[in-house]
C-alpha cells in the first residue's frame, strides 16, 4: 500500500507542466522497477518461490519494455536521442531490479536464487525489451 501511495504521489508531481527530463528518465526507470518487485512478491504469495523464478525473464522483460515505452511517450521530442536514453533507463532498471532481487532473496530465503547466468541474463534482457519498447512507442506516436 505504501509503494501504491508513494507510486500516486509521484505521478501528480511529473503530471504537471513543470517536469523536468531526469524526472520523467526517474519515474520511467521507477515505475518499472516497482512493477517488476510488485509481480514477483504477487506471484511469491501465490506459489513456490522457485517456480517465480521460471517467469522473473518475462516480468523483467515487460517491465522494461513499458520503462522504454513511458520514457519516450512522456519525453516526446524533447530528447534527442531516444535510443541511447531508452538502452539506458532499461539498463538501469534491469540492474536495480537484479540488485533488489538479490537482496530479498537472501534476506527471506537465505540464498540466492538468481545466479550469475541469470542476473546477466535478466540485465540484457532488461537492455534489449527497453529498446523494443522505445521503437514502439515511436512508431505509436508517429501513428496518432
């Protein structure tokens, strides 16, 4: 409920007139960062935490795609190079939710459950979904 209050926040404070591009790159990266932590600790509640990690690839992936997606649909043409800064909000998305995933599964589990395989994985796939959501969100905007 917090991160749903603090999530509600944030979006009345970048919906304004005033944002500002490391505000908007910010929400981008923190709502998809939140996105992918609120699907896996849903699917945790309701199964094994072992059979999460089978769908982790296809959250995080996702949740990239729709960081690239909002980062070019609220940036418009205010950026220049929408590429470079959609690879970017997507790394760092990838990376900050490999970082929390690792972190909360040694502090609930004891171990951890994403190995160094699959948190490279997950970082490229972060990467690579991010930029696919970008190319998206142009080819939407140039449409409508």
């Amino acid at each position: 409920a917090l991160v749903y209050i603090v999530q509600m926040e944030m979006i009345q404070f970048f919906s304004s007139d005033k944002r500002n591009l490391a505000g908007q790159f910010a929400y981008a990266v923190f709502s998809g960062v939140c996105g992918t932590l609120i699907l896996v600790v849903f699917l945790s509640a309701i199964s094994n935490a072992f059979q999460v990690m089978k769908f982790v690839p296809f959250i995080v992936a996702f949740n990239a795609a729709m960081t690239g997606f909002s980062l070019i649909d609220k940036c418009r043409e205010r950026i220049r190079r929408k590429n470079a800064w959609a690879l970017s909000a997507g790394l760092l998305t990838a990376v900050i939710t490999v970082g929390l995933l690792i972190t909360f599964s040694f502090y609930f589990l004891g171990e951890n459950l994403l190995g160094p395989k699959l948190s490279l994985f997950l970082i490229i796939i972060g990467a690579v979904c991010s930029q696919l959501g970008a190319l998206l969100a142009a080819k939407y905007l140039k449409i409508k």
